[in-house]
C-alpha cells in the first residue's frame, strides 16, 4: 500500500460565513469544520496540523468562535485512534501555519519534530496587533502553545522542500505571511493538503458564471500572495478539487481516506 492521508475530524465551531469567504454572506452564520491529517505509508508518521486547543482555552480566548463541544473521538488522540495511531508514535508534525486552532494539541506529540515556515515562526513571535488574538500572542499576556514545543521545531524556507520521500511542503502564503501545503504524492496522483491557505472546496469552485475564478477567503494577510496559493494548489491537482484536503471543509469526511477507490469515488459526489 503506497503513501494515503486520512482526515481527522477536530471538531465544529460556528461563525460568520463571510470568514471563509471574502465580502459574501456578511451576516450568514456558518457552521465548519476544524481539519488536521494523517500521512500513511511514508517513511515517518506524519501529521498536518495540531487542531484547536481544549475547550476552555477556546472559548475563553476565541468567543467569537464559538466552538462546539466536542466528542471524545474529536479531540486529538480519538481522532487519531480512528486512523489507527497514538500521539507518541508521530514522528513528523508540520504545521501549515501558527494560528491558534491548528496549534492546539502540540503537547501530546512528545516525540514528533515539528515542521513550520521561517516565514511565520518569525511573524507569529510578533504579529501585526490586529492579528494578536489569531497567534494568542505574548503581547496579550498569553503564552502561545506552540512555544512549547519550539525547543523541538524546524523551520523550512519558504520554497518546495522534501520531508520525507513522496511528501514536501510548499509555500501556500496569504492567510498568513509564511502559510505551507503538504503535498503528497500517493498510487493515484498528488494530494495537497491546505490548512487555511483554502478553507473550502467552494474556495476552489469559485464561481465560474460571474467570471471568479476562486473565492478568496475572508481572513487574510496578502490577497495577491493568497490568489497565487489558490493557482499553485489548482495547477497541482489539475483542477481537481477532490484531491485537496481544506482546513475547514466537512464534505471532506465522505471519505475515511485518500485516495479513495474508484467505486467509492463515483458513487460519492
């Protein structure tokens, strides 16, 4: 069996729509979900992102998001147990970008390196004070959680660069200054999995029609940076939105993994 991903569910949270899409649905409460991933079959066990922190730091941090509780089998180490491994058996844990819900779990990965951009190590040490809640930043008096683990992460530039045989990252900026995909190359082609850089599949759709390619999402620090990522990922999977796996997409879990068989795959979308 050759290199697969299988998405991990981190649970709901509700907010207003228009945070995943630039300038649409200003009002429309959303409910999405929070995506993390599984690398299979590498030489390393790998995960893409760390999910949100427990439900106490969230909703005392982050209100607005209203996070949803969450089931055993949506914290870190069930979900991870629904792939079949344990927090101490990841190697390799890259993480996409620094924000608060994808930083959440580091801890438990006692025995992982950790994999992020140099790019955003050093913005997310001193972020632009609009975006302090999104790092929890020290300048607010918080400690954030990925500096627990900072004695233990590696920094990638922000150029294509080999993990592992069949995995690389690639810089996916825009949501935020150093933001990277993974990409993984499996039997049926390469898979990229995007954190925030695209939040949706509808993201990728855009709207075709009225001449928008994409639609760009409602968080972002360069939305020029941000237009390039989504052409990146687009040239990648040929156009394919199946084979990338979003930060905050629920249709995502149709499937237990990537690639799917050709039967699962017809019968599905």
């Amino acid at each position: 069996m050759g290199r697969y991903i299988v998405p991990l569910d981190l649970g709901e949270s509700t907010y207003d729509k228009s945070l995943l899409f630039l300038r649409k649905f200003v009002g429309q409460r959303a409910v999405a979900k929070t995506v993390a991933a599984y690398i299979g079959g590498a030489d390393k066990k790998i995960i893409v992102d760390a999910g949100p922190p427990d439900m106490e730091r969230s909703l005392k941090y982050h209100p607005y998001f209203k996070c949803e509780p969450r089931k055993p089998e949506q914290e870190m180490p069930g979900a991870l147990a629904k792939a079949g491994i344990k927090p101490e058996e990841i190697d390799i844990v890259i993480l996409t970008h620094l924000h608060w819900d994808h930083v959440g779990a580091v801890e438990i990965f006692r025995n992982a390196q950790f994999i992020v951009s140099d790019v955003e190590l050093q913005f997310a040490v001193n972020p632009t004070p609009c975006l302090y809640a999104s790092y929890e930043a020290l300048q607010l008096g918080i400690q954030p959680l990925f500096l627990k683990v900072i004695t233990r992460m590696k920094t990638v530039e922000m150029k294509e660069k080999e993990i592992v045989k069949g995995v690389r990252t690639i810089p996916l900026p825009g949501h935020s200054p150093g933001g990277i995909g993974v990409v993984v190359d499996t039997d049926d082609g390469p898979y990229v999995i995007a954190g925030d850089a695209i939040p949706t599949y509808d993201n990728m759709r855009g709207d075709p029609k009225n001449n928008e390619r994409y639609f760009m999402s409602g968080v972002y620090t360069d939305m020029l940076a941000m237009w390039k990522s989504f052409e990146l990922v687009d040239e990648i999977v040929k156009g394919d939105v199946e084979r990338v796996i979003p930060g905050h997409e629920s249709l995502v879990f149709k499937h237990e993994r990537y690639p799917v068989s050709a039967s699962a795959k017809a019968g599905s979308w």
